[in-house]
C-alpha cells in the first residue's frame, strides 16, 4: 500500500504561484510514475502533468506547459507541482497519483484562482 497526502493549495489572485507537495509513505518502491490530475467543479478529471521516478523525464498537458513544473524528491518521497502564471481557470482539486501494477490517489487539494 501507499498513502499520498497533498499540500499546498489555497487561494490565489490571477497571475500568483502557488507549490503543491504530493507526500508518499508505505510501500514507495512500488510505483514508478508519479502525477498531478485536476478537476474543477462540473467537468472531468483531467491530466495535468507527470514524472517518472527513476531518470525525471516529465510530461506537461499543453494547457500549463510552460507554466507549472514538476519534479520529485527521492529522498523524501516527495513530488512537487510548482503552478506559476495562475489563471482563473486553473481553478480545480488537484490530486496526484503514483502508479506502478497499482494506482494509488491522494484526497486532493483545492486551488482557486480569483480573477
């Protein structure tokens, strides 16, 4: 098993950053990708971006290409999802997910950028 805990969302006005962490704890070497999912109220969970653990390549959905990175401490089994360039529209719960033979889903954080 693996449990995920997010972190970091929060309010923000258009154009702010904001830092969400995805801690994982349990059974880490049985996942080998980790990512970000959002959804904002009234639409479908949709990808947002992903790393994959051992070498760091990531993948970027063109709507926060550009704006948002991601990256991972090994150490501490630990992702982060850096969100600059906020827009009212990236408003949304973000959950990240680590997969591996399982997925495994955090409880989500909100974010909300006001106009």
């Amino acid at each position: 098993q693996v449990q995920l805990v997010e972190s970091g969302g929060g309010l923000v006005q258009d154009g702010g950053s904001l830092r969400l962490s995805c801690a994982a704890s349990g059974r880490t070497s049985s996942y080998s990708v980790m990512g970000w999912f959002r959804q904002a109220p009234g639409k479908e969970r949709e990808f947002v971006a992903q790393i994959i653990w051992e070498g760091g390549m990531t993948y970027y959905a063109s709507s926060v290409k550009g704006r948002f990175t991601i990256s991972r401490d090994n150490v501490k089994n630990t992702m982060f999802l850096q969100m600059n360039s906020l827009k009212p529209g990236d408003t949304a719960v973000y959950y990240c997910y680590a997969r591996g033979t399982t997925e495994y889903w955090g409880q989500g954080t909100q974010v909300t950028v006001s106009p």
